[in-house]
C-alpha cells in the first residue's frame, strides 16, 4: 500500500510585487530624499506560503493575480520555492503591488497596498479550488480577503473539519474578520499585532501584558482558541484559554522589517506539524523574523530548517 501524502497547509490571500523605497540617511518629510528602490515578490499569504515551502512542509496557494508580467514574475518565483500555484486565479486586472517607504534603518513609515485584483476571489471562485482543502492540516487566511470571502472560506473550513489560522494583514483589514465572527464562523488562531488587537476587540489595548491578556480572552469567549499577539521589539505574547506565555524578541541586526510577521506565522505553523508544543513553535516564529529582518527580502532566502535550528542553538 502506497504511503499517504504528508499534510499540507492551503494558504489563501493576498500575493503581490513589492515595490520599497529605503532612504539613505533620516528621513526629511515633505521633499525629495535620496535612497534606493527595489521590486521583489510579496504579499502576506504569498510570504507565509513561501516560508513555509522553504521550511519543508508541503504548501498549496490560492490567491489573484493579473495577466501581466508582474503576475508572470509571481507565479514563477513562487513557484520556484516549492509552492504548488496550480490554483492561483489569474484575471484580466493588474496584479497586486504594495508600495513601502522604509527610513534608513529599515523601519517602515507608509505603505500603500494595491490590491484591488483580490475583490476577484469571490466565494464561487474560492468553491472551485476548495477541493485543496481535502487532507489540509491548517489552512491559512490573510485580512486582504473581502469580508465574504473571508466568512465563506471560514465555514467550508468548519465544515472540512480543518483550523485556519488568520493573519489580519493591518489594522483597517483586521476588521474583516468581525462579520465572520459575528456569524460564529471563528478562526482557530489569530496572529495580531497590538494594533490590529485592538481592532478585533473594538478598543484601544495598551502594549502591557496585563491588557493584553484581558483582550486575548475577550476573543477567547468568542472562540478563538489561540491569540498570539506581536508586540515588536518586545517579542509576543502567545495566549489561549489555559495559559499564556510572554516570549522574548530575538536579537537581530535588522535590514528590512517587511515580511517578519509572515515569517512568523510560518514557521509557528512548521513547528506545529513537526510535534512541537505552541510555546516551542512560537520560539521557531520568532528565530524565523529574527532571520527575515536580517535580509532585504520578505522571505529570507537562507530560511531553512537547519538555519532555524542554528538561531534557536
């Protein structure tokens, strides 16, 4: 009898070229400064899907793109990395860009995301390619999904049986999410950072642990079983209904900070699968944005497991 296939993760979102502009010297608002530009892949469900086919798990992606030659650029590099991108949808509308200004140590000022072309991933779309679900051990949903779609992959999730874990994206997108849970269609796991927190509980949350915990159990009673919160440079806090544990940032030289968030999130979910407790995970997300942040690219490109192995040691 053949061996089944490994579990794989169905990662559904957003995917589009970063475009980012990185000053050279601080910041002077209001004029011309002078810097560099690059234009590389991006997109949150695209990095998460990425990281995680450079992590070793077996990674499906269903997202919109344009038939253009950034859309082209998109399928291939993906591709490339080892995420099956059979099911992307590709339409007659630009592909996604996200346009990121970064100061000169790399900490981002402004973004302005493009993304219009994923309106086109509607719950009928999404219905035809669900057939990736079967045999899923996560699934993974981005805030640049509409409110509908985002609700609908949420059911037909609950009704596979399968865990999403839901990444806000940002804070206007991290209220997507609240239809959905309005109609108890209700993630297994959210990944906010304070902000974003703040949005899903309809309140400002101060960065402390104490206010921290208090809004994790708010959406704790709604569902939620794990909320695990980033909080920067003061590393996160991973909560669910029995326990909660602060973990620290790990130290890094940092180049870019695009991306740490879907490094994150990737290789907590990696961990998972290979048997690791939540907290043990949450130090791998850790040491995979500590390596991200280290590089110019979303995706660090010397992410794998024997270099989440060295940073954890």
């Amino acid at each position: 009898m053949p061996a089944p296939d490994p579990p794989h993760i169905l990662v559904v979102g957003g995917a589009n070229v970063d475009i980012k502009a990185r000053t050279l010297s601080p910041i002077v608002l209001a004029t011309s400064n002078p810097g560099t530009t690059t234009q590389r892949p991006g997109g949150v469900a695209r990095n998460v899907a990425e990281n995680l086919a450079r992590l070793g798990v077996s990674t499906r992606l269903i997202t919109a793109i344009g038939r253009d030659a950034l859309g082209e650029l998109l399928l291939s590099e993906t591709a490339t990395a080892g995420v099956d991108v059979r099911a992307v949808l590709q339409v007659d509308a630009p592909t996604g860009t996200y346009t990121a200004v970064l100061d000169s140590r790399g900490e981002l000022l402004v973004a302005v995301a493009a993304m219009d072309v994923l309106d086109t991933l509607t719950p009928s779309a999404l219905d035809e390619r669900l057939n990736l679900m079967h045999g899923a051990a996560w699934v993974v949903a981005d805030g640049n999904l509409s409110a509908e779609t985002l609700t609908h992959l949420l059911l037909r999730a609950r009704e596979a049986g399968v865990p999403v874990a839901f990444e806000p994206v940002s804070v206007p997108k991290a209220a997507r999410l609240l239809p959905a849970l309005a109609a108890g269609m209700v993630p297994n796991t959210v990944t906010p950072n304070v902000a974003e927190l703040s949005a899903l509980v309809g309140r400002d949350v101060p960065n402390t642990p104490g206010a921290l915990r208090e809004a994790a159990d708010e959406l704790h009673a709604l569902g939620i079983h794990t909320v695990w919160i980033r909080r920067g440079a003061r590393g996160s806090l991973l909560s669910t209904p029995e326990e909660a544990h602060e973990l620290p940032a790990q130290p890094a030289r940092v180049a870019d900070v695009t991306g740490a968030g879907d490094a994150m999130l990737a290789a907590y979910l990696a961990a998972l699968l290979a048997g690791h407790s939540p907290r043990e995970a949450a130090r791998h997300g850790h040491a995979a944005a500590a390596l991200t942040v280290e590089s110019e690219y979303a995706v660090s490109p010397t992410l794998s497991p024997a270099a989440l192995r060295s940073r954890l040691g």
